[in-house]
C-alpha cells in the first residue's frame, strides 16, 4: 500500500489552493498505531484541501508503524525518537524539523506574472495586483494522532472558520479544533470542544454515546479543543513554548489551549469538520510508554495531568478551594471505585493525585513560566462547567445505571438503540398511529414506571388519613425520634435510658432507619412514612422487575405485581404500624430473585450461582433479618434442601450455605445471638396483638389483623399456583417455588399462635404468584391446542378469580382508608406539663399502666416525652426489673404497702392510667397513700406522687430510697435532688455529713464512673439493684458518666466495615467502557407483522407484494437480476485499504501489483509514485482536476473490501461476493475488533441506505 497513490496529494505549485493565505503544516505522530495508521493516511492525504507540508514523529513504535509513514510520507519526513517520547515532546521535535514555507516555495502567494498561456500575451492587470495578494501567509500546525482519521473536508472546514473570523476583523483565532466521532460507530460524539471541571474531571457536555445529529453544529468558544485535529498557529505554539514537558500523553490538551486563552487568544471549534478518533490509549487498546519507565496506567496518566493542569493554570485566589475539590473528589471516586470492585482505578486515583503533589517543586515552577494571565477571570468563566454541572452528570450517570430499561424491547434495539425499520412510513404511518393508539401501546411495552406511579396514587388515596402533620404511631409502632442523629445515638451507645436503663444491644433495624433518614436530610418522620405508606407501591414495582427472569410477558407480570402489592401481610403490615413486615414486602422479591441466581437454578445447564449473587442474597437477608427475623429460619430449611439437591456438589454449594446463613449472624451480632432460640418469631416494634388467624385465612396467604381480608379472596391464586403443577415444562421453578411456598404455610402457622404470621404468609404468597406465573406463560396458547372440553371453562373461572382477587382487594383498600391502629397524631404520649417535667433538673419519669381486665396489667416506665422507635426492644431486652413489676403488682392490687415512696426510688413521679383500663384501677389508684389525682383527659387518667422525686438523689449511708423519702425534708436522714441530666451529671453538691452516698434511679452496671474534684468515687449498689458512690463530708464539683466499653466500641466499626464490604461485594461490578466504540450490529431488516389486526394484515400484505415483485426480478440462477441499467462505475481513487491489525502481509489477489515487502499496497490500474514525492511542491493546474476523494473507493478494483458497497453504486447486488454468503452464524466465533465489518463501519445499513 502506498499513500502516494492518491492523486489529490499532488497539485501544481502554480495553482491556488482554497484558502491560500493559510500555510498548512501536518504533524502525525505514531505510536504502535498500525491498526490505525491506514485510515489516519488515507484521511491526511485524501484531504480536499491539501496541507502543505507533512511530518510524522514516530516514538519508537514495535509494530509496522514506522514503516507505513515511511512509505506514505518519504523517509525524509519521518523522524524516529525514543519509544518513552510524549506526544507534546515528538510535535516538538517535528515542528523544529519542518520548515517555514514561504513565497518562495508556494508561488501561487505571490502576484501572477501576467503571461496568459491561452491567448499568449500579456496581461497588464496583474501589475496592479500587491506582491502579495491573499496577505501575508499563516503558519498554522495541524496535529494529528496515528488513531485519528479526518474526513476529506474536515481541514477545509477549519479554514473556513478561521477564514471567516478573518473576514469579520477577528485575527484572534489561534486554535480550531474539530468535532470527535467515535472510530467504529461514526454517529458518536466524543468530543465537540472540551473543558475541565475543579475536580479534575473532563468535561465534554455530551451524554454517553450520544449521538450526532446536528444539536452541537454551532461555532463557539471553547476552552480546549482535542490534539486529534488540532489546528493551531504555528507561531503561538512557539511563543507558549509548545507542550508542557509535564504532561506527556493526556491533559497536554486542555493546559495548551488554556493558556492560549489566558493569553487572551481563542480556541474555536467548528462542527463542520469531522475527525474519527480510536482513543487508543484512553481505552487501553495500547500501552502508554511515555510515563515513566514502565507502563503506566491510563487513568494513572489521566488523574496526574489534571491535577497538574488545574494547579499550575488557576488563579491564585482560587488554588486552595480547587485544591481541596481535588482531594474531596479523588477521595469519593476511590471510594466508588472500591465500591464497583476496580481497585486498580482507585489506587490510579490515589496515586495520580499524590504523584504531582508530592512534587511541589513542578507545580511552582509551572506556575512562574506561565505568569499572570491577559485576561480578567469574568472573560474565561463561561469556559468552564456551570456550577453543579458535573454534579448533575454523576447523578444522572448513577441513575441511568440503576433503573436503565434492559427489557427485550430495549435490548432487541442493537447495541446503539437503532429502530428497526418495520412498517410503513410518512402519513401512512402516522394515520395507523392515531388509529391504533400507538402511544398507549409504547407504554404498554414498559409498564414499570407507569404500575408504580398507579401503585402510589393507590396508596396516596388509600392513606389518606395518615398524611398530614403530626407523626406516625399505633398498633406495633412507636413515634420516632426528631432527628436522624437520636436514632443513630439509640445503635451506637453501649447505654440505653429505657425504663431502669440498661446496656442491652440495640436493634440492627435502627441503624438501617437511621441511615435512611439521612438519605433524607434527618427527617426520621419522613423516612417512616416512605417505609409504610410507600410500601405497598415500591413492593409491587420489585415485583415486576424482579419477574423479569421467569417470564417475557409484561401482562402476567404485572399481574404477579398488582397481586403481591395486596397480598394481605402487605396491606396488614401498613394499618398495624408493622415496619418489619413492610420492609420485608418490598425487599422479599429482590431476595428471591437473589437466591435463585445464588443456587444456579436460574441456569438450565446447571452452572453453579455466581458469588456476587451469594453474596447480595447474604446483604438482603441480613437487612430483612434486622426488621423481621423470622426469614433466617425460612432461609436455614430452603438452603439445607438446596444442599440436598445439590449434594454431588456440596463443597461449593456448602461455602455458599455457609456465607449466605453465616452473614446475618455475624453482621447482626451479638443481637443475633439473642433470638436463639425462639426470638425469630418476634419483628422489629411493640408486641401488638396476635394473628389468631383461621387455616382457611393462612391458606389464603391472610395473616389476620387489621387491614387485612378474607383468605377467600385469594383463592384463585392458590388455584392457579396448583394447576401450575399440570404444566409438564419449567417442572424445576414451579417445584421450587411450591417449596418455598411450604417453607412460608408451615412457619406461618408456627407463628400464628404467638406472634403475627405476616412475615411468613408474605413468603407463601410470593412463592404461590411465581408458580402461578410460571404455570399460566403460554397457558392460552396449550389450551387453545386441546379440544374443547372441561378444561377451557376451569381455565377460564381460575383466571377470573386470580385476576379478580387483587382488584377488588386493592378497591376495597383504597375505599375504606389504610388506617388502622396506625394513625397520625402527636408524638408526645404523655400531658405537656408532664412531659415537660421530665426534661427538668430532676428527670423525673411517668410509669404508664394499660389494661383490658384487672388480672392482667401492662406497664412502661418512660421518660420525657414518651416512648420512641426502638424503645420496646430495648425495654424487653433488659429483662425487666423484678423490683419494680412487685411495685406495680402491690400497686395496682391495693395492697397497704407504701408505693409512692417505692416509686419515688425509681424517680416516679407521674402514674398514667390509659383509656379503657378497669374502674378498679382507678378506685385502687385514688385510695393509694402518697397518690394525688390531676387531671383525665381524653379517657387517659394520671396521679403525681406527694414525695420528692429526683434521678440522682443523696442519701444517708443505711437509708434506702423509700426511708429517705419518708423523712424527706428534715433531719439527717433527708433525701437531697442533684440536678443530673438523661445520663451524664455535671454539678456542684455542697459538703455534708460522712458515710453519705450519691445513689441513681438507674442500674447499676461496671461503665458507671463518678468523680468528686477530679477523684473517683467508690461505687456501690443501691436498694440491690440501683447505682451509686460514696461520697466524702466535703463537697465539689460532680461528675458522673458512663463509659462505653472498648469491645462495644471496637465491634461497632468492625460491624460498619463488615456491612460495607458485604456491600461492595454484593454491588455489581464497575461496567467499563475500555470497548464502548465497536463495530455496530447488522441492521434487522424489515419483517411481516403476525397477528390478526388492521395493521398487521396490512403491512403482510405489503411485504408479501414486496417479497412476489422481488421474486419476479430474481433470475434462474437465484442471483439478483439487474432492475435497472447498470451505472457505469468509475474507476475509483487508489485510496489504501485499512487491513486487519497483524495481517499486514496477506498475499494480494491475483493481478494485484506488488510494491516493496507488503502485498497489496497498490491497487491494480493505479500508477507508483516514487517515495517521498506526495508532499513535493509541484502541482497541478487544478488542484481537484485530478479526481476527488471518494471515501467509498475502498478496495479499489480488487476484491469488495470493508467500506465498499456495490448497491451504493448502482450495481446489481450479488451475494456470491460475500465471503459469509454461505457460512451459517457461529455463536462460538470470538469478536475480533480488529477486522473491517462486512458492510462497513459507517452509518450506513447493508443495503446502503443511511442509518
């Protein structure tokens, strides 16, 4: 192959090219580029308006590079440097060696002589002209990449706007850059002007893979503009010192063109001008040499040259808040790089970063070469990415990865999203449109988005009485706390002020609110609400995409998911305040559909499951785990028959068991530990009531309750999921999920006598919906097979009640108000005043009585405003105080004993005796010595108690609380308040006689520590239960504290760091985009449309005419006749063909000429040119009289080539020139980037006609 072929390389020095005032110099620069270099040849010389001088650097290339610009551009003009020079230092080199051509060589600069060889005279209006008269020249250096190929005008183009700049009176322009399209796929923009944002990042404004469609076709400013195309003058690049030695591959870009508009240039880019770019190196398609003295990583590369840039170009004013964007930003890029599992990337980050800071030396001296700009900072603003831009960009970025559609129809699009041409077009199509409601049908065909926002508008009406101000409470849920920070204080400290206090462990579920309502600014409330009222929606729309896998139809799934939103236990769990259950609603079916990809039954080959879905079916579990137990035991008996099915593989299948059960054990520990061995039965919130549900209602997947239906409803589900069992394909999902559905019956009925059976019946219900799913795919069509018969009518009568249970479930539900126990209502249980007392000096508490019969009385000792979210965990988890429950049982029975002094030991000073307890309680309450009646109030009674009530009281050594209270007021033996807070104390007591102690209406536990002016004080136990110190007859500064215990501590970050690596290696990893330009897929041609309706028998028939009319051209052989005239073909421009990476010397077809130690590097009936003579200044009369460019010639006369299509010519179609004409499709074949596409790269389908 010789570029020298070309016959627009050689023009006549004498001729004028376009736009001759500007003196081009090319600058390619090769770098094992020889996969590329053809195209990047074929579009430096085929260029229609020629450059003037061409250089190539090549950097020690170990491929055919070298060679290949040798014999295009003459050994004279290629320099050969080390293989570690960088881009910037081989221009360098290259514009050094490239000389500044003059009138002197270029005559057509100067003025004409005047001789006119046609008439053969003289012409004396060429005297008039100046000596010069398109001005004086412009040097300008066009650089190019050896994986960058411009279109034949794209240098044009880029005169153009200079030359038009010219012309407005704006000599300003130093730099025109072209817009970047990918190398493959020809339609993406990679770049149409580019900036940098403080955070390091390159900023191009386009979405990825977007596509060129002309929305970015304007001329404007921007900061920088790519090396790949770059123009730039050539005495601007001198005066700024060319590229920046620093920067030796990636960024050299952005700091060259932001100096050049410091200096107050501009960089402009015109549209109009079109460079394909490989980006070789940015995607690791080759190794980067030039720095340092071995490989260096890309992105390594990449992340030290922005933080280069930005630090050596920024203002002064503006380095410390764009330096600690950099720091900020790497650290948050390392972390969701760690967390998309490319640790690589995230040690490129880190080292990138500290690379050029622990150089400061480098970044001052840059920094003193490149002074004080020309321009005011307000000038270069709108270079740079709005404020929040890149913000945005991540958002969106992280959004479209998340819920991006990958359903069959967006997959069956290709791999560019493409429409496939299926029917007719113009007003025909529009017609059948509107006729067909063609817009319902889209949606239609993505009913995810528009099932959820039906699913909360459901639930918005169905909640309408728990939206409003106020917070959520009642039935199983305590009011939560104000703040996001009190819930995370309730997980994390090792004491928990809950009635007599304690240091139980806190409930897993906490910090999982927590986390939430950070999500959500603080607001607990907020976060409540999502998880109940929302849950009804969000449980349907898991639903849906998590049936993905079981079946294609989006009818049946929608179904399965309008029928799970309303199963009972979900509908129950939102009227009873039951937040574990609603979690485990909406986190059930992605759990399911976890566990399936975990144990390999998602594969018919039997391929065992991957350990990514291992381990995200160990993260969902440990999070339903925390809310409702009762899913560990259900998942223990699943995995062991799984381990018995799998038994031929038990070692991998066994690790797998043992990290999917072991995880929530570990993750949730030690609380964990406490649920063995029957606490899974409990879920997160207050014992409220049980199921006591009927078998007809477990059977009917109801768990009883308010909110709840009649199992009767649903009966057809259950139907459906047995006629499944008919179905003799898919055997294997319909078993397994009556299996679960079994796990689910017989854990529901365990729990029902103790506990509510919700949870349980959620896991029978979604395991009954998938096995109904699966029995009813293709279920019309099997019936339709059969004859007639009693079938057809039983089908029939199970479809109605399956798909009418939910519906009139979900019109009940929404008719008569989700709103049961659960209510909105103030969160403060107690009176104002009391509450408020209880916030004072004295943290005086209230113990509230309930009761629905006098042998049987419920009680809490609450402080301050009441109980909150966790509260009744905690309560149970101390066990009680035994103390305190005989107390309450001598209080309630009437016993003569001195209560009120006894409840002032534990800082009592309010009773509250909630509506609808017993009049004898009341009458009891009303006798009691020391108990004074205040108020009742909405049927709520309360008493305060006539003694002095404090937490932290000082009392006489012997005296216990109930003897200090009774002598009260005088004497030595007088109980003393010291004011205290929730749980630390900080005070000043005055001195007083020995032997006193300071005693706590706390527990007493080893974390209590007292201190008296810095010296610590000898605890003690109280009345046998209650914390204190003695104290000394002098008095001071008080301080009490309670000191986590370093193991609590210690495990608490080991928990956290447990739980965010559970996540990353549950989270999918980091897609990368190393191969994102590849060869399109073929185009589907258009095919006949089944089915029976207007549209579909039309457009049949259409193709069936098109298919006959076809036929009757075709000839005897099967080959296509001819259906018009041939077009003669012209002989086409020798233009040299882009072989296959490696197979540089594959033998010519036969005839072919041979030229050096290449086959096929000139074409047959295309003259040599010698070597070294496309750039020799003798040209032609016409600079275009010698053929133009054609970018379709490929392949010149031999064989058709990639890129060469005969019907884009005229010419009979013959499928014989394919060389896969009769080859069937390999699916084992490996893709091989490398080799031309059968029809092309381009935009254009195998027909020829345009995408």
């Amino acid at each position: 192959m010789s570029v020298h072929s070309h016959t627009a390389a050689r023009q006549d020095a004498a001729a004028t090219p376009e736009f001759p005032r500007h003196v081009v110099t090319a600058v390619l620069v090769s770098h094992d580029g020889a996969r590329w270099l053809p195209d990047a040849l074929t579009g430096l010389i085929g260029q229609e308006r020629p450059v003037q001088f061409a250089v190539a650097a090549d950097t020690g290339s170990a491929d055919h590079s070298a060679q290949l610009v040798t014999d295009a551009l003459g050994a004279d003009r290629v320099l050969h440097l080390a293989r570690r020079t960088g881009f910037g230092q081989a221009v360098e080199e290259a514009n050094r060696a490239a000389p500044v051509l003059t009138p002197e060589e270029l005559p057509y600069l100067k003025r004409p002589s005047g001789w006119d060889p046609v008439t053969r005279t003289w012409r004396d209006d060429a005297y008039d002209l100046p000596e010069l008269p398109h001005g004086e020249p412009i040097q300008w250096l066009w650089l190019l990449h050896d994986d960058c190929a411009p279109e034949p005008d794209a240098l044009a183009e880029l005169l153009r706007v200079v030359d038009r700049e010219l012309e407005l009176g704006r000599d300003d322009v130093a730099v025109v850059g072209p817009k970047l399209r990918g190398w493959y796929d020809r339609r993406q923009l990679l770049e149409v002007g580019v900036t940098i944002a403080h955070s390091g990042r390159r900023w191009t404004g386009l979405d990825r893979r977007e596509q060129d469609q002309g929305q970015h076709d304007h001329i404007r400013p921007v900061l920088s503009v790519s090396t790949a195309g770059m123009l730039i003058r050539r005495d601007v690049f001198e005066q700024l010192g060319g590229f920046d030695r620093r920067l030796p591959l990636m960024r050299d870009d952005v700091d060259l063109c932001w100096r050049v508009n410091a200096a107050g240039l501009r960089v402009l880019i015109a549209p109009d001008a079109v460079v394909r770019h490989a980006e070789a190196a940015s995607r690791e398609r080759r190794t980067v040499d030039c720095a340092g003295r071995t490989t260096a990583s890309p992105h390594k590369v990449d992340k030290a040259g922005a933080v280069y840039t930005l630090l050596v170009n920024t203002r002064t004013a503006a380095l410390p808040w764009v330096l600690l964007r950099l720091v900020l930003g790497t650290l948050l890029r390392t972390v969701a790089y760690l967390v998309g599992k490319v640790p690589g990337q995230a040690l490129d980050e880190i080292r990138g970063l500290m690379g050029t800071l622990l150089r400061p030396e480098r970044i001052i001296a840059g920094r003193r070469r490149r002074g004080r700009p020309a321009v005011d900072k307000s000038e270069l603003r709108p270079l740079f990415p709005p404020p929040g831009a890149t913000v945005r960009a991540t958002v969106e970025q992280i959004a479209g990865n998340v819920l991006g559609g990958s359903d069959s129809e967006v997959s069956s699009a290709g791999r560019h999203g493409g429409g496939i041409e299926s029917g007719p077009g113009g007003d025909d199509a529009d017609f059948l449109e509107i006729e067909q409601f063609a817009r319902l049908k889209r949606i239609a065909r993505k009913p995810g988005p528009v099932l959820f926002l039906v699913l909360l508008l459901i639930s918005f009406v169905a909640c309408r009485n728990l939206l409003g101000g106020g917070a959520l409470a009642g039935g199983a849920l305590l009011p939560a706390p104000a703040d996001a920070s009190d819930l995370w204080s309730r997980y994390v400290d090792a004491w928990h002020p809950v009635g007599a206090g304690g240091t139980p462990s806190a409930p897993p579920y906490l910090a999982i609110v927590a986390l939430l309502a950070s999500a959500l600014l603080g607001s607990t409330g907020l976060a409540v609400t999502v998880l109940l009222v929302c849950s009804v929606p969000l449980a349907g729309v898991t639903a849906y995409f998590a049936s993905r896998p079981l079946v294609t139809s989006r009818l049946l799934r929608a179904w399965a998911a309008v029928a799970y939103a309303f199963l009972p236990a979900a509908t129950g769990a939102l009227a009873g305040g039951r937040i574990g259950t609603a979690v485990l609603a909406v986190l059930l079916p992605l759990i399911a559909r976890a566990g399936i990809a975990a144990s390999g039954l998602a594969h018919a080959s039997g391929a065992r499951g991957s350990w990514r879905a291992t381990w995200a079916y160990a993260l969902l579990l440990t999070i339903t785990t925390a809310f409702t137990p009762i899913v560990w035991p259900i998942a223990l008996v699943l995995g062991l028959g799984l381990l018995a099915v799998r038994r031929t593989d038990i070692t991998a299948y066994g690790l797998r068991f043992l990290a999917q059960l072991g995880t929530p054990l570990l993750v949730l520990a030690p609380w964990s530990l406490t649920l063995l061995p029957f606490g899974f039965f409990t879920e997160a919130g207050l014992e409220y009531g049980d199921s006591a549900a009927s078998a007809l209602d477990l059977l009917g997947a109801s768990p009883g309750g308010p909110g709840t239906v009649d199992g009767l409803m649903l009966i057809g589900i259950v139907l459906a999921a047995l006629a499944a069992l008919l179905r003799t394909e898919r055997q294997l999902g319909i078993r397994t999920a009556w299996a679960a559905a079994l796990a689910g019956l017989v854990f529901a009925v365990l729990s029902n006598s103790s506990a509510w059976a919700g949870p349980a019946t959620l896991v029978y219900g979604l395991a009954l919906l998938t096995a109904a799913v699966l029995g009813a795919d293709g279920a019309r069509a099997r019936v339709a097979e059969q004859s007639f018969g009693w079938r057809q009518p039983v089908a029939a009568l199970i479809a109605f009640a399956s798909a009418a249970g939910p519906l009139l479930v979900a019109a009940g539900w929404m008719i008569a108000g989700a709103d049961g126990p659960l209510e909105r209502r103030d969160p403060v249980q107690v009176p104002a005043f009391v509450a408020e007392d209880g916030n004072n000096r004295d943290q005086a508490r209230t113990l509230v009585l309930d009761s629905d019969s006098a042998a049987h009385v419920r009680y809490m000792l609450v402080r301050g405003s009441g109980a909150r979210l966790g509260d009744a965990e905690l309560a149970a988890a101390n066990g009680g105080n035994t103390q305190l429950d005989k107390i309450v049982a001598n209080l309630v029975a009437g016993s003569g004993a001195d209560q009120a002094d006894q409840l002032g030991g534990f800082a009592v000073r309010y009773v509250l005796v909630h509506k609808g307890a017993p009049r004898e309680i009341t009458r009891v309450l009303d006798a009691t010595p020391g108990l004074k009646r205040l108020s009742e109030q909405h049927g709520s009674a309360l008493w305060r108690v006539d003694r002095p009530v404090a937490r932290a009281t000082i009392v006489a050594a012997s005296g216990t609380a109930s003897a200090g209270a009774a002598g009260a007021g005088t004497g030595a033996g007088a109980v003393q308040p010291v004011a205290a807070g929730p749980v630390e104390i900080h005070t000043t007591v005055p001195a007083g006689s020995d032997g006193r102690v300071l005693r706590l209406a706390d527990a007493a536990d080893d974390g209590w520590t007292a201190t008296l002016d810095g010296k610590p004080l000898t605890p003690t136990t109280v009345d046998g239960w209650a914390q204190g110190f003695k104290l000394p007859a002098s008095g001071g500064t008080l301080d009490v504290v309670h000191d986590d215990p370093f193991g609590h501590t210690a495990w608490l970050w080991a928990q956290g760091a447990l739980a965010v690596v559970l996540v990353v290696l549950a989270l999918p990893g980091r897609r990368r985009d190393i191969d994102d330009d590849l060869p399109e897929e073929p185009a589907v041609p258009a095919q006949a449309v089944a089915g029976e309706g207007r549209r579909a028998r039309r457009l049949r028939a259409q193709a069936e005419a098109e298919a006959a009319g076809q036929e009757g051209q075709n000839g005897q052989d099967g080959q296509y006749g001819e259906a018009v005239p041939p077009v003669p073909q012209a002989a086409p421009a020798a233009v040299p063909q882009q072989q296959s990476y490696g197979e540089w010397d594959t033998p010519s077809p036969a005839g072919a000429a041979q030229y050096g130690g290449y086959g096929n590097e000139q074409y047959q009936g295309t003259g040599q040119y010698p070597a070294g003579g496309a750039y020799d200044q003798s040209y032609q009369a016409d600079p275009y009289q010698a053929g133009q460019y054609d970018p379709y010639a490929y392949g010149g006369t031999g064989q058709p080539t990639a890129g060469y299509d005969p019907a884009a010519y005229g010419q009979p179609y013959d499928p014989s020139h394919e060389p896969s004409y009769d080859q069937g499709y390999d699916a084992t074949a490996a893709y091989d980037p490398a080799q031309p596409h059968p029809h092309g790269n381009g935009s254009e389908r195998p027909d020829g006609s345009q995408q």
